[in-house]
C-alpha cells in the first residue's frame, strides 16, 4: 500500500479499533463492519485492516460448530466407554484387565473437560493474536494475519486489475 506516509494517527487508532474489536464477539464484527463502511473510501489501509478483522471476527462461528460437534461426541464417547468399561470389569476378568476396564471410564469422564479446556486455550489464543494486531496496527505497521492477510491482499488486487480492464 502505497500511502503509508500519508496516514495519520487517526487512520492507525481506526485500524487498531478493528481489531481490537474481537474482544466484544459479535458486537465487534459490527464495530469492523462499520469502520470498514465508514473509512473505505477514505483510506485504502483502514479499509484492508478492517477486512481483515471481519474475516477473522467470522472464523469463530466456524470454530463453534467445530467445537460443539467435538463436545457432543465426548460426551457420546463417555456414555459409550463407561459401560463397556462395567461390562469388563464385571466380567470377573484378570486383574489387569479388570484395572485398565475401571482406567479407561474413568479417563472417559473426563473427555468433555478436556475438549472444553483446549477450546478455552484455543479461544485464549484467538483473542490474543487479535490484540497483538491492534498493537502492531496502533504502533504504525502494516500488520497482516497469517493466511488471512495474504489471501485478501492478492483477491483485491485481482479485483482491482479485473476493474481496470473493463
């Protein structure tokens, strides 16, 4: 982006305020929404950060239904391995056996926790890695997601060359 030297420090708060707009789910793909609509035609840097935010702001509810799926299943696992745990334990097998049997459902219960908890860290990280932008932005750099970043800078590049051969 060309303009770097002309932005001012309200171009890099407006930017910054996009991404830290994670903090508040929902509410702060609107507030990414609205700057974007706002600043668009105002400044091309602005507009691409807030791009950005609202791609990363939508990936969240991608992540929940992956998460949910991942929680109900733990929770199917467990009502399937604790009986079948029972059953073996019951079955008046080895005491080896008989030990693994009680083991394995009693590692089953806490399956849940565990998918919740390493969705907690996952979410920790998300939250993070979207402070961190707004920390790069607001210090005046041209701050770009990993895959996100790349990605819409060569799609509105190609729609910016497939508007000027029209």
């Amino acid at each position: 982006m060309s303009e770097t030297h002309s932005r001012s420090q309200d171009d890099y708060i407006m930017a910054a305020l996009t991404h830290l707009a994670v903090i508040l789910p929902l509410w702060g793909l609107v507030a990414a929404i609205v700057i974007w609509a706002t600043q668009k035609d105002k400044s091309r840097f602005i507009a691409f950060q807030a791009l950005q935010s609202m791609i990363y702001q939508v990936l969240p509810i991608f992540g929940f239904v992956a998460f949910f799926f991942c929680y109900t299943c733990s929770f199917a696992g467990t009502f399937l391995i604790i009986p079948v745990g029972a059953l073996m334990a019951e079955g008046g097998g080895e005491g080896a056996e008989t030990a693994l049997a009680v083991l394995v459902s009693m590692l089953s219960m806490g399956l849940p926790f565990a998918v919740f908890g390493v969705a907690a860290l996952i979410w920790l990280g998300y939250i993070v890695y979207a402070v961190y932008a707004a920390i790069r932005v607001f210090q005046r750099h041209d701050f770009r997601y990993a895959v996100i970043g790349a990605w819409l800078e060569r799609y509105l590049n190609r729609a910016e060359t497939a508007g000027d051969s029209l």
